[in-house]
C-alpha cells in the first residue's frame, strides 16, 4: 500500500480548509489569531474551521446584541471583551443559540449544536486563561448542555438486504435517476456494501486510492478522523463488489488529480461526502420512510450488527475508530442493556414445579 497518493489527498483538504479558515479568520478579532496559532499542534485544520465558524457565531452574537460592542468593528476587538464576559452573558448566548435569524434565514441548534459551539468558547477562554491574558475563564463556569441519549437509527437485516437489491435493480428509480443508473450502479452497490460491510466514516471512504486496498488480505487502509492512518479488513461481499466496481473503474478515465480515486463521481472527479450523502437519502427513501437514513446510519447500523455477533464493546470501538470505549458504549447502550436481559434468562435456579 502506498501512502504517497492517500496522503496528498489528504493535504489538499488540509489546503482548502487553511484557506477557508483564512478567510475566517479575517473576519475574527484579531487576537484569536494567536489562539488558533496555538491550538495547531494538537488539532486538524479541519477541527480548527470548526472551531472558527463556531467563535464566529459569538462574535456576531456580541455585536448585533450588546450596545457598546455593536459600534465596534469585530474585528477590532480587544482581549478586554472576554473579560467583561459574565457567566449570565454566556448562558443568555445559549438561549440565543436555539433560534436566530442570519442573512434572513432562521437558524435552530438543539442540544448537539449549542455543546459544539460552548466547547468552542471553553477552548478558546481556557487558552487565554492559561496564557495570562485574561484573569477568569468564565467559559468554564457556565454547565454544558446536557444530550438526551437518542434511539440508535439503523436499519434491520431485512432493510440491508432490501436496499442493496435495489441498488442493484434500480427499482423505484425516476425516470432521470435510470438515465445514469447503469453508469453508476456498480460503483454505488461496492459503496454502499462497503461503508454497511466496515462501518466506515463517509469522510474514510471518498479519500480511499486505488493503492489502499489490499485484495491478498481483504484489507483497507483508511485515514481516520483523528488523523492517523490504520488497517481495516473487510468480508468477501465487500470483496466482490469492489472487484466488480474495479473492472468498471478501469475503463475510466479520471480527471486530473482524481487519477488514483477509487470512488469516482460522473464527472470523473474524486466522489464528495456530500454526493455519498446524496446517493444514500435516494436509495433509502425507497426502502423506509419512518427512517432518516444518512451514511452514518449506516454506520451504526454496522456498528449494532457487529455487536450483536460479538458482544465485545471493546472490538466494536477499535472498529469503528473510537478512542474512548465509552463513545461507543454510550450509542450501544440498548444492546448492552438487551445482552443482560438475555443473560438473566439464561440461568435457571431450580426446575420450573408442575
């Protein structure tokens, strides 16, 4: 396998999201630039951009809300805002957070939204506090939202099976989605199959090269969400939808810089994240509508699957990448719940009496 092609994807994303964090940036206070200096070490350019948009939703919120501040460019904000900031004022900003209007459009954030954007703030005042630039961390005193847990959303067995024969046949297709069918149906059957067969992130599987795969083995290497590159191994259905999606990808001929993409779109360009997310909303429309069926519902669906075969919390959160088991513990929770229930009907004391 050969890191070179994998890791200048890789790079060219890094690239395109330095420079959209630039163009954050210029609309920042200028003294954020050394805190996001000094987070660069320890976090991904895109977890910076994350991070940014989110410090942005601040800033904005300060000016359109405080009086003082609203005179004042950001831009032109001193390190002395966040000093002035009360606990009041960050717990207000949450509230505001729920719903807001921005270039005339309504803007919600449930519980998952608002943590994101409160732990942006925390980074940021935490870095500060620690540089003795600011004498409190307010961000801290403020309790972070609390997430209800949600049902796990994943399809059954039967769905699974449903979905990729369909893919297959192209049933319940419009009439201009059949036009392109039979140029895609190999590629969106080796993907579907692959991202249900290995509980992959979408992100994984568009930046896989055709040097990743390792057919002697059924192995993949992927780069993960942290940053590193592993192994993952696949089953012999993921095996030969590849292969036949391959034969395919063969008579392609790639745009440049796509030439060693193995996912490729219509247009001979490396497929994006948001076009898989496209691809699996049309497929799974046509096999549940009570289920709002997203590439990482198929993630968890892998995830349940593979769980419920092993029963090992462990192997599933090596998997899936999790760094803490607790993550995966945390979403897989019902099953555990399910395994001890199951365990408690497994011993018998005395024999039932007749």
């Amino acid at each position: 396998m050969n890191n070179y092609s994998d890791d200048k994807y890789y790079e060219e994303q890094d690239k395109l999201n330095t420079i959209k964090m630039r163009e954050v940036l210029d609309n920042l206070p200028r003294f954020c630039r050394q805190y996001f200096r000094g987070i660069e070490p320890t976090t991904s350019a895109r977890t910076r951009l994350g991070y940014a948009y989110d410090i942005r939703v601040f800033f904005e919120y300060l000016h359109s809300e405080n009086p003082a501040l609203s005179k004042i460019d950001i831009k032109d904000y001193t390190i002395d805002v966040l000093e002035k900031i009360e606990r009041e004022d960050l717990e207000e900003y949450l509230q505001y957070l729920s719903l807001y209007e921005k270039d005339s459009k309504e803007i919600t954030n449930a519980e998952q939204g608002k943590k994101r954007k409160m732990s942006a703030l925390r980074s940021m005042f935490s870095y500060f506090y620690k540089a003795e630039m600011i004498t409190r961390n307010t961000a801290e005193l403020v309790n972070m939202p609390k997430l209800h847990e949600h049902e796990i959303i994943r399809l059954e067995p039967n769905e699974v099976a449903i979905l990729l024969d369909q893919v297959e046949a192209g049933e319940k297709l419009t009439k201009s989605q059949l036009k392109y069918h039979e140029k895609t149906k190999l590629r969106d059957v080796a993907l579907l199959t692959l991202l249900l067969g290995t509980g992959i992130r979408v992100s994984e599987c568009v930046g896989i090269d055709m040097d990743d795969i390792d057919f002697d083995n059924n192995g993949l290497k992927i780069h993960r969400k942290g940053g590193y590159n592993t192994i993952i191994y696949f089953p012999d259905e993921v095996r030969t939808a590849l292969l036949d999606y391959l034969e395919q990808r063969k008579l392609m001929i790639p745009c440049e810089g796509s030439e060693n993409a193995v996912f490729l779109s219509l247009q001979n360009k490396r497929i994006t994240v948001r076009a898989v997310e496209n691809l699996v909303k049309k497929y799974a429309r046509n096999v549940t509508t009570l289920k709002k069926i997203t590439p990482h519902k198929l993630r968890s669906t892998f995830g349940t699957n593979l769980y419920k075969e092993s029963g090992d919390i462990y192997l599933v959160a090596d998997v899936l990448g999790h760094k803490d088991v607790n993550t995966t513990r945390k979403h897989y929770a019902a099953q555990e719940d399910e395994n001890r229930r199951r365990a408690a009907r497994m011993v018998r004391l005395r024999e039932d009496k007749k």
